[in-house]
C-alpha cells in the first residue's frame, strides 16, 4: 500500500488545525455530523431528479457507534459517498470543500442547504485521534476505497469491501492525557456526552443522527431489572424557528426557552422573526421574566446563540445584541454570515451588521407594542431590567437616546405610578414649560424633600429618580419633545410670580449683611446663602448651581478609586416666611456669633434633610445642646 504524502502547505494547515485553529476538541463531531449531513443532502437532492437513487428522504440517516473497549468512534452515513478520485481530492488536499463545489455546480436552492464551507472541518478529528479512517463508496460506484492517516506524516489510499453506498468515519481515539484532566479523550466514547454534544451542535441536522443507547427495564414478574440496546434518534432535526408559527403555542415557545437557556421560569415575553431581504435568518428572541443573579456584574455574558443553517456556530454572539438589550435572551440562525476557517468565529462583516441592525429594531418594536399593548408585564419588565435601558442612554454620550428615550418609565407624583415620559408631557397643564424631578434614595425621602413645595403647590407633576443613574440619563437627553429637564433643586426653578419676585428681592437687599454673614460662617461649604421662592413650610433647604447636583456627586464619591471627593456647587435658602428667618434678622448685628452658630446648625439640618452625611456629628450634637 503506497504511503502518499499531504503536499507541503497542507501539512502545514494540518498541524495548524490540530493545534491552533480550533478553540475546543469537542467541535471535531460537529464538523464530521455536518459532513455527513453533506453528503445525504447531495444524494437527496439528486433523488429529485434521478429515479435511480430509489431512496426516500425518510431512508436518509447518520449512524454513531462508540466502542470503549475498542477505542474507536464511528460516524457512518449512507449519503452520496466518494470515489477513489474525490478521496484524494477532498482528503489528500486540506481546504478542497467537496460541499462548496457541489453547491456551486448544481445551483442549490435554499431548500437544500449545505453545510461545509471551507473543507478543513474533516481535519479536526486528528485533535481527538491517533489514526483516521475512511470508507466510502460512491453512488453508482461497484468499488468501494478506503482512506487512512496518522497525521502529518501522510495518508493511504486502497480498495476495500463495503456493501452499501456511503461514508463511515472510523476514529481510534487518543490515550488519556494523565497529566492533563482537560484532555480525557475516553470521554468522546461516552454515550452521555457524545449524546450531549449532539444536543448541542447539531440538534437541527435535518436527517436523524442514531446511536445505540444502553438502557435498562423491569422484568416481567419480577422486581429485578434487566439491560437492552435501543437504537435512539438522537437529534430533533426540524428546529422550532423554522416551523410555522401556526402550529406553535405559547407553551412551545416557553418549554423552548427553559430547556435551551436554563430557567425554570417561563418568560415574559418571545418574538418569532423570519426575516428576509438583503439579509435573511431566523431568530427567536426571549424576555426573561427576571433578571438573573450575576446580571449587573462583569461576570454576566451577553450574546445570542448563532446558528448557521441549524449548526450551532457560537454559543454567545456579543456582537448580535448591543449592551442595552443585553437581557435579552434567544438565536438566530442564518444563511448568510461569514465565518472563519473553523466554524467558531465570524468575520465582522456587512452581514453581521445588518443582521445585528434588525435584531436591535426588532426588540425595539417588540418592546414598544409590549409598553403599549402589555403594562402590567411591561412595568415587570422594567422592574428587572429598565436599569440596562437608563445606562443605555447614558453610555456613549446619548447615541442611543433616540432608541431608548420612549422605553423609559419612572415613578411620579401622580399617584405615584410608573409613567413614561410621552405621559408626562401630555398631562402638563398650560403654562408648565419643563419637566421637573427629584432626586433621593427613596420615593418616601423624595416626597418628604422640602424642594418639592413649590412645585406641588403649581400643581405640576413630579418625576422621581431613585436610581444613582437617573439624573445621568436626564443629562444626555437634555430635551423630550422640546421640554428641558428641571430639577426642584435647582437654582433657578423661576416659579414665583412677578409681585413675590419682586417683594423676595426687596428682603434679600435688607437682608444682605446677614446673608454675608452666614456664607462666611460656613468656610465655603456653600457658594451662597440666599432667600428661598421654593419653601412654604420648611426653614432651609439646599440647592445647587451649575450641572452637577448633590445626588450625582454623592453617586460619584462612591464609585470605587474616586480618589478626590467631588463638590456640587451648593447654596443654602432660607425661608422668608418661617419664624426662623425673624430669629436670624433679630441676631443680625446683636450677636454675630450666635448668628453663625445657626448658620452651622441649619446647613447640617439641610444636610440631613437631603439625605447627606454631616462632617462632624459630635459637633452637631453639641451644637444643638448649647443652642438649647
């Protein structure tokens, strides 16, 4: 038997596969499945058009036999197999794809789908075996050959007795590495995993994938139990995205979702998609109905699983969701994305971006007709992952405001129910020309905020932002439908009418050595001390100046590594109207230092009213015990 030797830059690819190309050892029964698949889809498609195949499509099947006492992994098909020619074509010249060529010579139609791309996934079962052996017979054929390689060093081609039309694959697995528990080659023999591989991989290969399975049952008339060989169809083959969705229920859907992503849950809410056009594919998108345990932390996963043409390709795509929609669970299978020479990484191109495109405006749609159609399951929604949709909008400077503006909701004065803001805007009453929030760690806080006064008391609605990343979010969206943002801290809420603006300014000029005053006693905590239009019952609050308000710095100060504390541009407002602001007048000029003393005593006050930590307690306390 003559040794032949791989031509030189063969060699080389197949050192490569054996050592580089391919992430996990496991893939090697996918590729060799597809292969098969491969070849019954030529043999089939060329029954529709010869009579003398005589086979029907129910006929068609891939064989698994694992012998542990042998070694050996058999992956056997009764497709359209090779001539002694085609071997050496497709076998003794690494990347010479039989399934491309055949693809382009007979104008497959869709239906008809091959799998191989690039001929090299044949060459992934070396990672796994000592020696590879290959019988085939051609359809049409009288003699069958059989081709065998160790490896680098060459392969043989020689007659050989086969009966039947097809291909059988017969690996002698590696010896286990003792030294490497990742390398347990013995474990490619187990029926447990090799059935868990084909659930994995190759679920939706259209023709069966059989293997005999031991299983065990009662006796007749006895409570012993006996073994038996059954020959199991290990592979669904018809993947439920390619099925009509009229023939689907939601239990369908939602069994799906449990088996295929772990979660004992039923989700929230699903979508169907078959899209076609510039790009086609198949998608099934999930919403969970909660957010799992690890989701807000670096250690979560995003991605959807990609199929090309029902193989499993990736486990997660990242590139097929942005971080926004990261919740998102779900497939997509297609015809139409490039992938790299192994089969588990794509080449970023056009057709990824389309389809990751459509994805996006697909959970964009479905959540929408979900806040407008659904409520009750959308606010569930959010409750779990309306945090992903703020940091969203805050994340690369607003570039996805426009996605995500209209998905929004938070809670709000009005009865405090979630409202989006396309709500808020249509219940402004004439003469509201902003939008107006408050900021706290709860709604309770918030509505105790004296701050909110002024507000209320126009009758306009206040949005509630409990999350550190609200206030975030508000800035980069700056505008809804032409209606700033306003916070009731703000310096400048403007709500007084021109008759209390006028009569405000009147008492801060008679006021204003006392305001002086008790800005220097307080060393620059505060940019100012001013007279409040905000307060109706409350002695002092705090505002703030510019656009960086108390609630972000304190958000700021806690990140991890923050290094400097950062300072909002504070200013202390008293209430003209409480009996305090007459106490503080009468010290003016009488006793300075008991002046100042108040001045300490109702900062600290605001701070705490606000929710923020004072400097010095012990001197607070004190404070407040000499005052007595």
């Amino acid at each position: 038997m003559e040794q032949k030797q791989f031509k030189a830059e063969s060699k080389r690819l197949l050192d490569m596969m054996i050592h580089s190309i391919y992430t996990h050892k496991e893939i090697f029964l996918r590729e060799l499945i597809s292969n098969a698949s491969d070849a019954i889809d030529k043999l089939y498609f060329r029954s529709l058009t010869d009579d003398s195949v005589n086979m029907k499509r129910s006929d068609f099947a891939i064989d698994i036999i694992a012998d542990e006492e042998e070694r050996t992994l058999t992956i056997r098909d009764n497709g359209i197999g090779m001539t002694k020619e085609e071997l050496e074509q497709h076998l003794g010249t690494i990347a010479e794809s039989g399934s491309l060529q055949f693809k382009s010579e007979n104008k497959m139609e869709d239906d008809h789908q091959i799998i191989g791309q690039f001929g090299v996934g044949f060459y992934s079962a070396f990672m796994v075996a000592s020696r590879v052996t290959v019988k085939s017979r051609a359809f049409g054929a009288d003699k069958a050959y059989v081709w065998q390689s160790e490896g680098t060093d060459g392969y043989t081609i020689d007659e050989c007795d086969k009966e039947t039309v097809g291909t059988e694959i017969i690996l002698d697995i590696l010896p286990d590495n003792e030294e490497n528990e990742d390398e347990k080659y013995s474990d490619f023999l187990s029926q447990y995993r090799i059935q868990s591989l084909i659930k994995r991989y190759s679920d939706y290969i259209r023709f069966p994938i059989r293997m005999d399975m031991k299983k065990s049952r009662k006796k007749e008339d006895s409570d012993e139990y006996e073994e038996y060989i059954e020959n199991v169809t290990m592979n669904s083959m018809v993947p439920i995205w390619r099925k009509n969705k009229n023939e689907l229920k939601d239990e369908d859907y939602n069994t799906f979702y449990k088996d295929k992503f772990n979660d004992y849950t039923d989700p929230l809410h699903h979508s169907h998609v078959h899209n076609e056009g510039t790009i086609t594919y198949d998608a099934l998108l999930y919403i969970p109905s909660r957010a799992p345990y690890n989701y807000y932390s670096k250690e979560y996963e995003k991605g959807l699983q990609l199929y090309a043409n029902g193989v499993l390709i990736m486990e997660r795509c990242e590139d097929l969701l942005p971080d926004y929609f990261s919740f998102v669970k779900g497939l997509v299978d297609s015809e139409d994305v490039s992938l790299n020479i192994s089969r588990e990484m794509l080449q970023h191109d056009a057709q990824m971006r389309a389809i990751s495109k459509s994805v996006e405006r697909t959970i964009k749609n479905e959540l929408s007709r979900m806040l407008k159609n659904d409520r009750e399951n959308y606010e569930k929604f959010f409750e779990a992952f309306g945090l992903q949709l703020k940091y969203g909008i805050y994340s690369d400077y607003g570039m996805h405001k426009d996605i995500l503006q209209d998905l929004l909701l938070f809670k709000s004065s009005n009865e405090k129910k979630y409202t989006t803001l396309a709500e808020y805007v249509d219940r402004m009453p004439e003469g509201q020309d902003c939008i107006y929030y408050a900021s706290g760690e709860s709604i309770a806080r918030i509505e105790s905020l004296p701050q909110t006064e002024a507000v209320k008391e126009k009758g306009y609605e206040i949005l509630y932002f409990t999350d550190s990343v609200d206030e975030f979010a508000i800035k980069m969206l700056m505008k809804y439908k032409e209606k700033d943002f306003k916070s009731v801290s703000a310096n400048d809420l403007n709500l007084e009418t021109e008759e209390e603006k006028t009569k405000r300014e009147e008492q801060e000029t008679e006021s204003k050595d006392m305001l002086e005053t008790m800005k220097n006693a307080l060393d620059g905590k505060v940019a100012s001390v001013k007279l409040s239009s905000r307060l109706k019952t409350h002695p002092v609050c705090l505002s703030t100046e510019g656009d960086l308000s108390m609630e972000m710095a304190k958000t700021l100060n806690a990140m991890p590594g923050g290094g400097q504390q950062i300072q909002a541009q504070t200013v202390l407002e008293l209430n003209p109207t409480h009996p305090i602001y007459e106490t503080l007048k009468g010290l003016n000029g009488t006793d300075d230092e008991k002046l100042k003393k108040y001045s300490q005593l109702l900062y600290n006050q605001a701070l705490l009213i606000e929710g923020m930590p004072i400097e010095d307690p012990v001197a607070f306390s004190n404070l407040i015990c000499e005052l007595m």
